[in-house]
C-alpha cells in the first residue's frame, strides 16, 4: 500500500465517525465534573493533561507499539497476553466494559471486510479497540507512529468535545484546547516508545474514583 493511501486509511481509523461508539464514552469527566474536581477549561485541561501523560504514555502507547509488534510477527499468543494486560490495567468495571464493547464493535466492523477472522486471533480482537487497530494498522501497512498519533489524537478529541458538552466551554476554546494539547503529543510518544516491559502501568487514582462513581450516578449523558 502506497504511503498516500495508508495515511487515508489512518484518517478513517481516527475518524470520529468510526462505529465503535466512542461518543459516548466520558472516562470518568463526567462524575469529575458533578463532583467539582473540573470547573472550568483550565480545570479540564490538566485533567486531560494528566491522562496524557499518565494513561497514554505509559500505558497506551507502549501496549500499542507491543500490539503492532506482535501482528508484525505474527504473534497471536503476545497478541493475547498484551489484550489481557491492557484490561488488567483498566482499573474500574466501567472502563473494562467500555474497552471490551469498543474492541466487539471494531471486529464486527472486520468482519464486514473479511479480515481478521482467523480463530487465533479473534477472541482477542474482540477484547480491545487498540488491539483491533494495531492489527488493521499492519494489515493496510500504516507506520507505528502514525498510527500511535492518530489513535492519540482522535482520544484526545472525543475528550474536548466530552467537555464542551459537560463542563461547558465553546467551540473556539474546544479547538485551541486542541491545538495546544496535541503539540505535547510528540514528545510524549518519544517517552512512550522507550518504556521497557517493566515500567508499563498508568496510575491516576482520581480517574479510577471518578469512574467507579458514575457507574452509579443518578443522571448520566454518557455511558462511561
């Protein structure tokens, strides 16, 4: 696949139109929100800020650089053993569940296209949205990179627009927040490719809290 028509791929990846329902998702902002820890767009940005890099870069991204590895070799059982780590690593029901019901809704989606159905693979696909797009990274020949910034950026977006509907904030400041926050994206991944197996893990108590509180909170727009 020439590089014009991978770099097409990866923007349909990244697409926020992509059937994996990630609109719906929060990660916890909105009990962040009701409960006061973020008021306003300062607030919000060193929430995301945090998660950046926290849960991205030191879980993540090094995940996905494993995952892409693993489809390179073809690996089904480092495929499988790094599936279950990223999981473990969710630390509340609520985002295991939202992990597993994005991972189920991109296999369907490879299923339309008749790929990835080999049993080896499959029951891990359906575990994790990362793992479904390491593997179509490879298969349509998208370089780790950028597919690491594209995954990051389009997570980064459905945060910002989570946020104009909850905290609130404008459009404008929603497209400045962006602008800002993804010129830390580089760098980042630079940090995130060099951890070595024993230093993955994110830890951000208040997310975990957050979480677990809007699984039970009385009036919810999103679903995690």
């Amino acid at each position: 696949m020439n590089s014009d028509l991978a770099l097409l791929r990866l923007l349909q990846l990244a697409s926020p139109g992509l059937p994996v329902g990630g609109f719906t998702y929060s990660q916890g902002l909105e009990w962040a929100v009701e409960a006061g820890w973020v008021q306003d767009l300062a607030s919000f940005s060193a929430w995301q800020r945090e998660q950046l890099h926290d849960t991205l870069a030191c879980l993540d991204w090094p995940l996905l650089a494993r995952l892409y590895g693993a489809c390179q070799g073809g690996d089904a059982q480092a495929f499988a053993r790094w599936t279950r780590f990223l999981l473990a690593n969710r630390e509340t029901a609520e985002l295991r569940l939202e992990e597993q019901q994005r991972g189920s809704a991109l296999a369907r989606l490879l299923d339309g296209w008749q790929v990835g159905q080999d049993p080896a693979w499959r029951p891990s696909l359906e575990l994790s949205q990362l793992g479904g797009m390491a593997w179509l990274a490879v298969h349509w020949q998208i370089p780790l990179r950028q597919l690491a910034l594209g995954h990051a950026f389009a997570w980064l977006e459905g945060a910002v627009m989570a946020g104009v509907k909850l905290v609130p904030f404008g459009q404008q400041a929603a497209q400045t927040l962006l602008r800002d926050l993804s010129a830390e994206l580089p760098a980042a991944l630079d940090t995130a490719l060099r951890l070595g197996d024993e230093q993955l893990g994110g830890g951000l108590p208040l997310l975990a809290i957050a979480s677990s509180r809007h699984e039970t909170q009385y009036t919810r727009l999103f679903r995690s």
